[in-house]
C-alpha cells in the first residue's frame, strides 16, 4: 500500500512532447502560409520541419545551424544540419568520443552541436535529451526512419579518415542512447561492408574497422562508444581521434558523430490552428529527479554479520513524525566521506527528514543488524531483525523503541521464536496495517500481550495487536518458507507476501500470496498463480500494492505488475546486466524499485536469460529505476549515478510525507546538482516538476511600425521561477523570450492569430491566452502609471520614471493627500504631521489618454530623543588620565570599555558598575569619562539640542570637543586629579540634573559626539552615578 503524497519540486529537464495534444476545438482559423524556400530554417519564425525540408526547398542550402520546429516541439530551436552527405538534410544529435553517456536525457551542452567537431579534440561528449530527438522526429517511431541511425566515425589517429556507418532497426520505438542494449538490426552498414541481421552491442564483419561494439568492460574503464573490433588500436594522448584506456589497446573508441534523417515539414498536418480559446496545457509526465538531494549525513562501515547477501549498510527505513529512521548493518554515523564527525552509532540511526541531519538524541543500541522497520500507530519505532540484545536486554530479532530516545519501550513485550531445529530467527519485513503490526522472515512462534507465556503457531507471518503486542491466535498463513517482503492493501483486506516460500497452508503460493487479514488467514481468490521470468531461482524479495495494482520484484531480475482482482500479469521488466529486485515503494504515481542491476531493462519482457523477441523498449537504469504505479511504464528519464562499495545494488526504498524517496544499500557517493557528493548508505530524491504555471493574460499590441509590432502581456510565476514564454501566431511558435521578459516584437501579420504561454524550467507549458488578432494599425495604448516611494521622517521622495506608454508620458501629477500637489517625473513633499497618506499619481500621453496609481505612504515625526537613559556608553576609568584628545570628535575610543547607563556605583539604578577593578575604595580614580555619538542628518533643520545629564558628584560636559555646561565644579582647568567642590548623594543629583541647550554651531552633519567626564568628591563616596539624554528638535 501507499501512505504518502508526494511534494512538488521543480528541477530543469526537456520539453515534453507536444504532437499528441490537439488543438482543433471547432476554430475556422486557418494554418499558416507556406514558408519561402529561400529563408525557410533562417528565423525563428521562418523554422523549417527538419534539414531535409531545408534541402529539399533550397538545394544550395550549406552545412550549418537552421532553425527547425515540428509539431512535437514546444518552441523553435537550432540544430547542426549535415547539408552534403548523400543528398543532405542529417541533423545532428550527438557528437564524442569516449565519454557516452545511456542517460535518457543525453549529457553536455546543446549548444555545442551547433558544429560536429571538438576543437581541441578531448573526452568532451554532448548528446541531445531523448525527447528532443523524438521531438525532431515528430514523436515518430526511430524504426520508421528510412536511413537508420548514421554514426560517423574516425579511423585513424589523427581524425583525417572517416568512415561512414548505418543502423537500421527492426524494432525501436521511441529513441535512446542504449546502443549496448539488444535491439536487433533489420540491416546496417559498415563502410563498404553490410548486413541484414545482428544487435546493437556488436555486430559487423571481423575485428577491425568493419565491426561496431557498443558494450564496455574493466579494459575500456566502463567507458562507451562506437568502439571498433579489437584489431584497431587506441590511444591515450587527448589528442588522439582513436581513445583506449592503454596506449596501443585494441577495440578503439573513436570520436563519432550521430546523424538522423527524419522528412518532416513545416506544412505537416501536426500543424494545426489554433482555436480562439488558445491550446491547453501541457505538463510533464510524472518523474524523479535524477540529481540526489544534498546529504548532511550519511553511515558507513559494518558492524555486524556479512555473511548473507543484503547485509549492507542500509536495509530499511521507516518515517515517525520528522524524523527518517535508518537500519541495516552499519557501524558509524558522519558527515563526509573523510569521517567528519563519526560516531558509533550501529545498525540504527534517526535523520531530519527535511535536512538530513543526525539526530544525536535517538541512541538505542542493538547487537546485531536491522533487517526491517515500522511506525506504531502512537509512533514508536520497531526494528527487526537478527539481533538478539537491544538495549542491553535480551531481545528476539524485535524490539519496539521511543521515537526520540531510542529506550526500549515499556510494557510491549513481544517475543518471537524459531523452533525449526538448524532454523536462525530473523524478522525481513515488517508492516503496519489497520492496528495491526505484521511480521515476516524466518519464524514459528511468538508471544507477548496478553498471552506472555503462550508460544502462538505462526510460520514464516504472523501478526500482533500493534499498541499490545498480543499475537493474533487465528490468524497464521504458515508458509513454507521465508517471508522477506510484505504490504497490508489500502483497504486493510488483504496481506500481500514475498519470499521464498512456495506454499501457504496446503495452498499453493509460489513465491507470493494475497492472504485475507480475516481471521483463518485464507488466501484471496482467484488464485494468483503467478508464471516467473524463471524456473530455477525466482524467490520475490519485494512487494508494493498500489491502487487496484501489486508489484512484484525479484529473480530472476525481473519486475511484474499484476491486476488486484483477478492476479493477471499486466506488465514487466527483466534487467540485463544485471541482477534481482530487492526492495520497492511508492507515492500512489510513480512506483521505485531497488535491484542489483546497472545496465538495461526490458519493457514487457518476461523471461531471463533470454528476453525473447517480445520486449518492447530497453532503457538504462542503475541500481534503482521509477515506473509508473498505474500503468507499469517504465519512466527513463530517473538516471541516478551512484558510486557502491560492493555494487549490491539498493535493498531499501521509502517515500517520506513531504515526497521524497529515499534509498539504502551499499551507497558510498551519488551525483548531485552540484556534482558528486557523499551519501554514505542512502540517498534522497525529490519528484520532478509536472505542474504547468497559469496562463498569461493581457496580450496586447503596445507599440509597432508599418513591419514589426512589440506584443506584451501580463507576467506569471512558478514556485521555482525561472518562468519563460512562447508566443505563438496562427499554428505554431513564431517567437520567446530566454528569460522572464513580457515582451517581443516581432514582424506584423496583419490578421494573424497571436496567443502567448508561459513555460517554466522543467518544461511544463501553460495554457495560452486567448486569442490577439493583429490589427492593420496599432492603436494608441494608454499609459500605465507607477511609481516607488522611500520616506524619510515627515518627507516623502517619489519616483514616476517606470510609469509606461506606448508614445511617451508628457505628464505627472501629484496629489499628496494632504490637500498639497505636485508635478514632474520626481518630486519631494513634506507633511506637517506623522501618519498615513494616500499619494496619487496621474500619467498622460501625447494624445490626452490617462491613467492614474494610488499608494497609502506612512511618515512619521522624527524621534526627538537621540541618546535616550539607559543608552550604551565607551567609558574609561583608570589611575592614568586618558590622551588629551579624548573629547574631540574624532578620538577612537574602541579600547574603551562599554556597558549601558547608568554608570557608577552605590546606588540601585547603576546598571553598569565602574569600579570593580580596584582592590580598595581608595584605589578609585578621581575622574571617570564617557562618550556617545549620534547622528544629524541636516543640522540647517535643527532647531534645538537639549542635554539633561545625572551626576554625582560633579560633571563637565562637551559637544564634539567643545565644553557646553559643567556641574559642582569649580571655575578653570579640570584636569584629572580634579575634584568636585562637594559631595553629593545620588539621589541628590537626580533630583538636580545639568541642563544645557547645546549652541546648535557645534553640531555637523553625520556622526556628533557628547563626552563627558565625572568627578568625585573624594575617593571613598559611598556613590557615583551617571546618565545623560539628549534630546533634538528639527524643522
């Protein structure tokens, strides 16, 4: 069953195909114009259906980049056109020498096929997206092309030779670069040697030139092209047009081309007019992102048995709340690959299922490894396994824990056995369904809950009550095998079962069983007899029920989906080189399935080792593959790149609530969007994009000449932005934009039909807006207004200059809301009071047509107060005097201590305490000193400064270096030694502050300065206290 939805992330990919969305909805529109001969392919709005049209229109054409569109296409593009080559009209798909990729989605830079050579020569390999290819032949089958597939290829060292190849398929449909894979041949041509039969991984005549290998091996370091037989020599140098891992190693890789001659035009009948409501949209099918999720931590190491196949790293997964629950039989948790922060945390680990980071808190402590994991109903985690101790307490292969601590759980005492003599206990699936928790592996018995001391009969499954740990007595399938894979249906009705068993009860269940929940534990009807790709080994180790589907994964290497109600096989997959499903789970879209694979798989192919004729597509796929959960279809475009310690390939796959699938094997590093990056024993996807953005709306003609026209419209955002647009004329795209720019101008076609959509970067197309028809003249547009504000105390400067029209704006009007008005492009206004205003803008054209913008601004009265009680100080209080310059403006005072008024000691406001750093009272210094700064912007606007200063016992104050006001200080030079004529109490001063009205010639625009210095009386006064505000009052 499933339990989760996915969330939508968008990643960059390829245009889905268009070709299979018609337009026509009752529109009397008609089609466009055939395109001239002699610019046809030259524009973007003059693009050609293919090369061949090019040539076949204009024989002169030359070999270049051409602009081509087919109906399948979203938008017009360049390609490289091969205009001399037997006749002319080859584009060019591909172009490298050992650096191929199988990837569907092809690898490089598009743009670098704009020419069919690598100046200098290098590994540098670029090769379209698959759906591109299939776009270029207007989603045609690849075995329909008349010519084949052409590979140009070198064959000597220095590229001055070449040789010209042909594949013609006899069976391919949609395209991909899996040349190593079985597609037989209906003929093909190797220089002047042909065939009629073979497939594609090597076929040919000898072991020299006239052979093509597309498989690889150690001696190639797994590297890829259209290798030549092992009688032509490679070499190492960058240089060399003939690549081998050993200098002088035969089976070359030479640097090659690829060529194809699709005969599409641009008057194709896939052209169609479009309807007045606009075309739909167009999203893209449902996939994975191929990139891995950056990881924050990973696990690494073994610590327990190794013995069986699967005991690697990581096994199982189970979410509880935000956390993702990590098993297997791994020995430390770190961040990196160099061990950075490793600890040993064994067979089980929690991570942040949005982050990936350890969770520390989560520390339980097994013996031996986790095999399978599950959520309780309240939460708890329970692992199984092979473990016998977990916590310290003896445990049979299951134990349930608290979610954060990892501390066994109280009171759930389940206990399992397995009595056949020579049989070790070992729990491989476990699964919550209805309250019920469902356990699979190798046993005969369990007790717990409400029967601690009764052993229940239940073989190879069982059952318990999931808050009690009770067994259920009446409910034992009693297969006669391992158990290793288990799912509850959604509707809780059915157990479905995998593994090696072949009998359940006296039924027959061959590997798998649809067992009922109800009580008996019957097998569900009709009986699943199930053919397997198989007659020796065909064990099932995974098992995924999704909607009225149920998946089936295991030997050998084959991947089945079956009707839920009647157990007919609906689809399959059988992988070659490779190995068997291990593990699957789904998101109710996309089913992924783990396996020991990393070549090929077969699409409706049922049988290994041979495959038979019956398969329909080979695509790529690497340890972990996607398929559509509703109709079983392969999906190619997920090509994760993993690095694994042993290539076991992935025995675990969870999705999480937030729709990330995460994977577990024997994963050492996997490619990101940044490049390779460690993921120690998992690795987490995000689903792609497949939500198109909303349609534009506002197409207009905003300005033009007697040949062009600049059309506009109103913009639209995606969640991950990045959001382009096509503008469409009559029946097709004539124009776009490469970035998110709401305008084009384009050439007038009087009466042509204009539609404009957006596209976002993973290729999901909106629906376009209605349709524009292109007037004979471009009327006059009325302006649009706009403006930005920044306020400033009670003034308010505005900006008009992104106001718009199509002829020009002659004027801007103000009204400021307060009864005042303005004009001009920029204007300032000062309000009397703080509050809100409405401002409103009023915009007019050359030929008298308005429009007007209205925006609330918020002014406020400056605060009066620049340094307020209580205010952070740089003060300095020690036996020597400070420099002579401490009061000036300019004096650095960062040496100086700091704290917050108010400043002395002995009495309870003192905030700060000043003297703590003399041994005795008689050590205090006579003099303390303070500075704070403040800032006036205009001081031509500054009305008054008033300082209002507490202290005791005397004081003199300064502006910016000036003396302004002293207090209980005598007349003359105050020097440091100096001290106040009496001593007063704190409460004294407070009560007796130094007021002063700052002369306002002292004060300079930006940073000013008060600095003051306090006296005492004598050294041991009981009190010493300072604080000071300053008040500004500007016009």
């Amino acid at each position: 069953m499933f339990t989760v939805k996915r969330a939508v992330a968008a990643v960059l990919t390829v245009v889905v195909p268009l070709a299979a969305v018609p337009w026509i909805s009752g529109s009397t529109a008609v089609a466009a114009t055939p395109i001239a001969s002699a610019v046809i392919g030259t524009s973007v709005d003059t693009a050609a259906g293919s090369c061949w049209e090019v040539k076949q229109k204009r024989p002169s054409a030359a070999n270049g980049s051409y602009w081509l569109l087919t109906p399948a296409m979203s938008k017009p593009a360049q390609f490289y056109c091969d205009m001399t080559t037997d006749g002319g009209g080859w584009v060019l798909v591909g172009k490298g020498r050992e650096g191929w990729t199988t990837d569907y989605l092809g690898t490089g830079d598009a743009a670098e096929l704009q020419s069919p050579t690598t100046v200098p020569m290098s590994s540098a390999t670029h090769q379209l997206p698959s759906p591109v290819i299939d776009q270029l032949l207007n989603n045609k089958r690849v075995d329909q092309l008349s010519e084949g597939v052409r590979v140009r290829r070198a064959t000597n060292r220095d590229g001055t030779s070449w040789q010209e190849a042909r594949m013609r398929f006899s069976r391919k449909g949609r395209w991909t670069w899996t040349f190593g894979a079985e597609h037989p041949l209906a003929g093909w041509q190797l220089g002047t040697s042909i065939g009629f039969s073979g497939t594609t991984p090597t076929f040919g005549i000898g072991q020299s030139l006239s052979r093509m290998v597309n498989t690889t091996d150690s001696s190639k370091r797994f590297m890829i092209g259209f290798g030549y037989g092992t009688q032509v020599a490679g070499y190492t140098d960058p240089s060399s047009h003939l690549w081998a891992a050993t200098n002088g190693a035969g089976g070359a890789l030479p640097y090659a081309q690829v060529y194809l001659r699709p005969r599409v035009t641009s008057t194709d009948a896939g052209f169609t007019a479009i309807p007045d409501s606009g075309t739909p949209r167009i999203e893209q099918p449902e996939g994975v992102d191929s990139n891995a999720l950056p990881s924050s931590w990973g696990v690494s190491g073994l610590k327990g048995n190794t013995a069986s196949e699967g005991n690697v790293e990581v096994q199982a997964f189970t979410q509880s709340g935000s956390r993702m629950y990590v098993g297997g039989n791994f020995r430390y948790v770190q961040r990196d690959a160099a061990g950075s922060g490793q600890v040993e945390q064994s067979f089980l680990a929690a991570f942040d299922l949005a982050t990936g980071e350890w969770d520390p808190s989560f520390r339980p402590v097994l013996n031996e490894q986790v095999n399978a994991l599950a959520t309780l109903p309240d939460g708890s985690v329970v692992a199984g396994g092979s473990f016998s101790e977990a916590n310290g307490a003896p445990a049979t292969a299951i134990v349930a824990l608290d979610p954060l601590t990892g501390a066994t759980k109280q009171g759930w005492n389940l206990k399992l056995e397995n009595r056949i003599t020579g049989g070790v206990l070992r729990v491989r699936s476990l699964d919550v369904t209805n309250g019920k928790l469902y356990i699979g592996g190798a046993l005969t018995h369990m007790s717990g809950g409400q029967y601690p001391n009764r052993a229940i009969y239940t073989k190879n499954a069982g059952r318990v009550d999931a808050a009690t740990a009770t067994p259920s007595a009446d409910w034992n399938p009693e297969f006669n095998g391992t158990v290793i894979a288990m799912d509850g249906s959604d509707d809780a009705a059915r157990l479905y079962a995998a593994g090696h068993f072949s009998t359940s009860k006296t039924s027959a269940a061959l590997r798998v069983a649809a067992v009922l929940t109800d009580d008996g534990a019957p097998l569900a009807t009709p009986a699943w007899t199930p053919t397997w790709s198989s007659t020796g080994a065909n064990y099932q180790q995974a098992i995924r029920q999704v909607g009225d589907k149920v998946f089936s994964g295991g030997s050998e290497h084959a991947l089945f989906q079956y009707d839920t109600s009647t157990f007919s096989r609906l689809s399959g997959n059988i992988t070659k080189q490779g190995g068997d499903f291990q593990s699957a789970d789904s998101d109710g879209e996309l089913l992924l399935a783990g396996c020991h694979c990393g070549q090929w798989t077969y699409s409706n192919a049922y049988t290994w080792s041979s495959i038979g004729t019956g398969w329909t597509e080979a695509d790529a796929i690497r340890w972990v593959g996607a398929w559509d959960a509703s109709t079983g279809a392969y999906v190619p475009s997920f090509n994760p790149s993993f690095t694994l310690r042993l290539d076991s390939g992935i025995w675990a796959v969870k999705t999480d609530t937030a729709g990330n699938f995460w994977v577990g094997g024997d994963i050492v590093n996997v490619r990101t969007a940044n490049g390779r990056a460690f993921s120690g024993g998992f690795a987490r996807f995000r689903r792609s994009d497949s939500t198109a953005p909303d349609a534009p709306s506002g197409l207009t003609v905003a300005d033009g000449t007697a040949d062009t026209a600049t059309l506009t419209w109103n913009p639209v955002t995606d969640p991950a932005g990045g959001v382009r647009y096509e503008l469409l004329r009559d029946d097709r795209t004539v124009a776009f934009t490469t970035e998110a720019g709401t305008q084009l101008t384009v050439p007038r076609v009087v009466g042509g039909r204009y539609f404009v959509r957006a596209v976002d970067r993973k290729g999901n197309v909106s629906a376009s807006s209605p349709v524009l028809v292109m007037p004979a003249e471009v009327p006059n547009q009325a302006p649009v207004a706009a403006f930005a504000s920044t306020t400033k105390d009670l003034t308010v400067d505005l900006d008009a200059s992104t106001s718009t029209d199509d002829r020009g704006v002659t004027s801007y009007a103000w009204t400021f809301g307060d009864g005042e008005s303005g004009t001009g492009a920029t204007t300032s206004h000062t309000y009397a009071a703080g509050g809100s205003h409405e401002v409103t803008l009023t915009v007019t054209d050359a030929q008298g047509l308005t429009s007007s913008v209205s925006r609330t601004v918020e002014v406020k009265a400056p605060d009066p107060q620049v340094i307020a009680l209580g205010s952070a100080w740089h003060w300095y209080y020690q036996a020597a005097a400070p420099a002579a310059t401490w009061r000036n403006h300019d004096f650095d005072d960062a040496a100086w201590s700091s704290g917050n008024g108010t400043f002395g000691w002995g009495a309870p406001t003192v905030a700060t305490r000043i003297d703590a750093a003399f041994a005795s009272e008689t050590d205090r210094p006579v003099t303390a000193y303070f500075r704070k700064s403040f800032q006036v912007d205009d001081p031509s606007r500054v009305v008054s400064l008033r300082l209002d200063t507490v202290a005791d016992d005397g004081a003199v104050v300064h502006v910016n270096g000036v003396e302004v006001a002293r207090q209980n200080m005598g007349t003359g030079v105050v020097g440091h030694t100096t001290y106040a004529q009496t001593a007063r109490r704190y409460t004294a001063a407070a009560a007796d502050p130094l007021v002063v009205e700052v002369p306002l010639g002292l004060l300079r625009a930006g940073t000013n300065v008060v600095a003051v210095e306090t006296h005492v009386n004598y050294r041991r006064t009981p009190d010493l206290t300072f604080d000071l505000k300053a008040t500004l009052v500007a016009r």
